[in-house]
C-alpha cells in the first residue's frame, strides 16, 4: 500500500516549481491530485497528463 493511497490532496501554483514537484510525488505515493495554476494554461494541462 502507498503512503497517499486513498487520500485527496489540493495543490495551488502546481503548474511549476516546488508545487509540480509536490502534485507529482503525492501522484506517485497514490493520491488523488487536484490542482490549482494562475496563468500557464499549457503546464497545467501538461501536468494533467503526466499525471493520469
């Protein structure tokens, strides 16, 4: 069993930086990633890819 599995988790400004990096290490742990960006419409869309 992973350590998130089954949990849900917020993360704002999670298009770059240190919130990409947490949005994919709780994804990778097995919880369930929503995520919040301000202004790159592309990275969030990428992230939201890498994570599915």
């Amino acid at each position: 069993m992973k350590l998130l599995e089954g949990k849900t988790a917020l993360i704002t400004g999670a298009s770059k930086g240190i919130g990409r990096k947490i949005a994919e290490k709780f994804a990778e742990q097995g919880a369930n990633v929503a995520f919040t960006y301000l202004s790159s419409v592309e990275k969030g869309q990428a992230l939201e890819q890498e994570l599915q």
